[in-house]
C-alpha cells in the first residue's frame, strides 16, 4: 500500500511548509529544494503531480499491505539525484543526513527523538518505479507552474523559442569487433558459471576458468598487435586474429554441445538458458564479424556493426567536433523558451536534426503559441522553414550552403542577427543539462536511459524556478531592508 502523502506530525517532527532555505543561497541543492517546497505548497499543482503519481505508481495494486515508501519522497529523491548526478550510493547518504533535504521530505525530526531513516535498496526499488511516460508527465506540469506561478507568463504571452541537440552517451566502452567478441564470451562463461554453481552435478566444464583465461589473454594479443607499429604489423595482426577466433570457434562448439544437457528446472534456469542463447548469437555474429574485417579484409557495412552487446540502442555519432570526434549514445534535441525552460525534448533514434522538425513543429504549436523560432544550420530543409513559417512569425534557420539574393537579404536583416545571435543561449542550458547529469547515463537498458533523460531535463527546468523564487526573494527581502533603513 502506498500514500501521497499526507504529514502526520509527531513529537519534534518538522512541518514541510516550514523548511527553510536561505534566499542568499545560489547552491543546485536549494535551487531545487525551493522550487519543490513551491509545488508542494501550492495545492492546486501538488494535486496535479500526486495524481500522475497515483495513476502509474498505484495502478492496478491493492489499498492494503505493508505501507511503502510514499509518492512525494519518491518525487524528491528521483529529482535530488539527477540535480546533483548523485550515484544511489550517495544518494542514500543524503537521504539521510541532509536536513534540509530531509525537512522537505516530511521525515527530519528534531534533536533527541527517533530519526526515520532509509535503506539503500529500499531507495533504489522505489526511485526505478518511475517510467519514462510519467517523467513527461510531471515536466508538463513543472513548466505550467514555472510559467503560471514564478515567471508570470500571461496567457496569450508568445514563446520565443531555441532548439538545438547533443548527445547524451551511453555506460560502454569503445567498442571494437574483438572486444566485443570477448564481451559475449565472458557473458556466455559467466552464465553457465551461474549454472554450475546452482547445480552441481552438471559434467563438461571442469575447465570452465580455463576458457575464461585462455580467451581473455588472446583478445588482448590482439589488441596489443592492433595498437603496436613495427614491421609485419598487419602479418601479426592476422595471426593474432585467427588464433582467437581458432579458440571463439572451440567455444561457441562446446557451447551448442552441452547446452541440451543443462537442466531447466525453474525460471531461473529458464531465464538463464535464454540468456545464454542470446549470448550464443551474438558470439556467432562477431566471430563473423572479426573473420571477415580482419582476416578478408571487408568493409562491414555500418548497419550490421553492434556497438555495444549490453546497451544495443547505442549508436556511433560523429558530429563533426574536434574533441571529441566521437560519442557513443542517443541524440537528444532540446526546445527551450525566454525563461531557460525546456518546453520539449525528444531522443532521436538514428534522425539528423533536419528530419524531426516536423513532428517538433506539430507538438509544440499544439500546445503553445510561438513568436520566433531559432536552429542552426543542421536543421535546415527548405520545407522545413516553410511549414514553420505557417505557423511562427519568424522562423530562423541560417541556409545551409550557397544563398540566394532573397536569402542573404534576410539573414542580413538585423532582426534575423538579433535572434541568431540569441541563439548561442541554448549552449548554456546544454552545459548545465551535462551538469544535471545528462553527460552520460549510467543506467543500464533503454527504459532507464529514456526515463533518465526526462529525470534530468525536470530537475533542469525544477533548478530554473527554483533561482527564479530565490531571485525573487531576495529582491523582496533587500526592499525591505531598504525601507526599514529609511523609515529609521
């Protein structure tokens, strides 16, 4: 059974609404933490966020049992950690020893009671339960209130748009045809290991560790050939190569051997039997793979290369950067308005710029009503500009390649300068994105990297309202001052 929640105070328990946080304060932590004590003050969009949490969290499970871990708590630590890039290990830290952390929380108490205090796994059992649906959800609501409630966006107010896209990479290694080879291998060990462990009366792999070692130390004579100069460099390189694939092949045999003989006896077994045929798979495909690059010496086609056999959703982007000239992960493109909030975001799944501004145009103009409308030069198709410019009064997106007179007349206008000079603005909010952690996700599988990037860009667009509040604050706080020092 699991609560909004609803604080019961006890003996030395903290109210939320008496949190305090200084104004003076230009700490992530308390930008976050004021824009959060802001919602959960304000009744009509602390409605709204427990009712998207109900109807995902709670859906479907019965109103009795042990009580779990309640709605709002989970809201905080989910965006806590992506405000900080926390690991869970730190993250459990916090939970538990920050005080202001744990006031907002509802469970800090004051010196010389009983503290409620959290464990690990509990923590990371309930921040995962969040999806990457609901995350999308909740930072429609967090903009609403950012523009209703902080910055004071009228109704009929239009939005003066920027959007522009980076890559958020991927938990792997660089990967190589061999290294991965050897990462299906000693997943495909490490699964019979699991096997031989739970049931010891499976015969065939006394030398299970053997073929561990043995395939580990010829990837990386292989390796080690690939990166060293010297004469008959490509003549050790083959030789290197067909002795690992010589014992991959010896592997992959044994394999297909002994496999009818392990036992299935639950869904453990079930499970691992599946993994290791997966496994098995991919293991055939790279030693294909290797056969044909290196000992060949084809070029293998962009789209039958893996590069990563645990994150498959990864891909090899080049944006045509210096440094680095390489990223491993997803494109994610970003909208952000006048406030630095971001209205829209989408991970783009092998699309350039120039193919998702369509369907951006057909989701943002359906909700919000857009003065001006700035890209770079990536995103530019004629009829891109076109469709937008049905829609937004002014659309720029600087041509790519050589302009016409018509053109250069109007990427000379001063209006089109202004609001292409404006434009550099959105590199800010990509840099503090990569500081909420959107450099790189840690998490494993593609549900978690989605649900990730919507976890961050909340806790962005949270910190925003929150140094808008505080800013406000403090403006209040100094007139104040000013008036008392007159009226003295």
């Amino acid at each position: 059974m699991r609560k909004r929640f609803e604080q019961q105070l006890g003996l030395g328990q903290l109210p939320i609404e008496a949190t305090y946080i200084n104004p003076k304060s230009k700490n992530a932590l308390d930008e976050l933490l004021v824009a959060l004590k802001a919602i959960y003050c304000n009744q009509e969009y602390n409605q709204e966020i427990f009712g998207i949490l109900e109807n995902h969290i709670n859906l479907g499970k019965k109103n009795t049992g042990r009580t779990g871990m309640d709605l709002w708590s989970i809201f905080v630590l989910a965006q806590v950690r992506l405000c900080l890039n926390l690991s869970y290990d730190v993250l459990h830290d916090q939970a538990n020893n920050h005080h202001n952390m744990r006031c907002l929380m509802g469970v800090e108490k004051g010196f010389g009671y009983e503290r409620i205090e959290y464990e690990y796994q509990n923590i990371y059992d309930n921040v995962t339960l969040l999806s990457d649906e609901v995350v999308a959800e909740l930072n429609q609501i967090i903009l609403n209130f950012g523009h209703g409630e902080v910055f004071k966006k009228k109704e009929n107010t239009a939005l003066r748009l920027k959007s522009d896209s980076f890559v958020v990479e991927s938990n792997v290694h660089f990967p190589t045809d061999y290294n991965l080879l050897w990462d299906c291998s000693r997943k495909c060990i490490g699964t019979v290991s699991r096997l031989l462990n739970k049931h010891k009366d499976i015969e065939g792999w006394r030398k299970i560790g053997n073929w561990k070692t043995e395939m580990k130390s010829l990837m990386r004579n292989l390796g080690q050939a690939n990166r060293s100069g010297g004469k008959n460099k490509k003549e050790k390189v083959v030789s290197c190569a067909e002795k690992y694939l010589k014992k991959a092949r010896l592997f992959i045999k044994k394999l297909k051997e002994e496999k009818p003989n392990l036992p299935i006896t639950d869904t453990v077994d079930l499970a691992l039997v599946l993994t290791l045929e997966h496994f098995m798979e991919l293991l055939e495909k790279h030693i294909d793979l290797v056969d044909r690059r290196i000992l060949k010496g084809e070029i293998i086609p962009h789209q039958e290369k893996m590069f990563s056999v645990f994150e498959t959703y990864t891909e090899w982007i080049t944006k045509g950067k210096m440094n680095p000239s390489v990223e491993l992960g997803k494109k994610l493109a970003i909208t952000t308005d006048q406030f630095n909030l971001i209205v829209d975001y989408q991970i783009m799944d092998g699309q350039q710029d120039r193919d998702i501004v369509c369907e951006l145009g057909d989701r943002i103009l359906s909700k919000y009503k857009v003065a001006s409308w700035s890209f770079d030069k990536g995103f530019w198709l004629k009829e891109n500009k076109e469709i937008l410019q049905l829609e937004v009064a002014q659309v720029v997106i600087p041509k790519l390649g050589k302009r016409n007179k018509q053109e250069e007349k109007e990427e000379h206008s001063s209006l089109f300068k202004k609001l292409k000079n404006k434009h550099s603005a959105i590199e800010s909010n990509i840099n503090e994105l990569e500081h909420r952690g959107l450099d790189r996700c840690p998490d494993r599988g593609y549900p978690h990297f989605k649900k990730y990037i919507g976890l961050g860009v909340c806790a962005y667009n949270l910190k925003k309202i929150g140094r808008e509040i505080l800013r406000l604050e403090r403006e209040a706080l100094e007139a104040a001052t000013k008036r008392v020092r007159i009226a003295a």
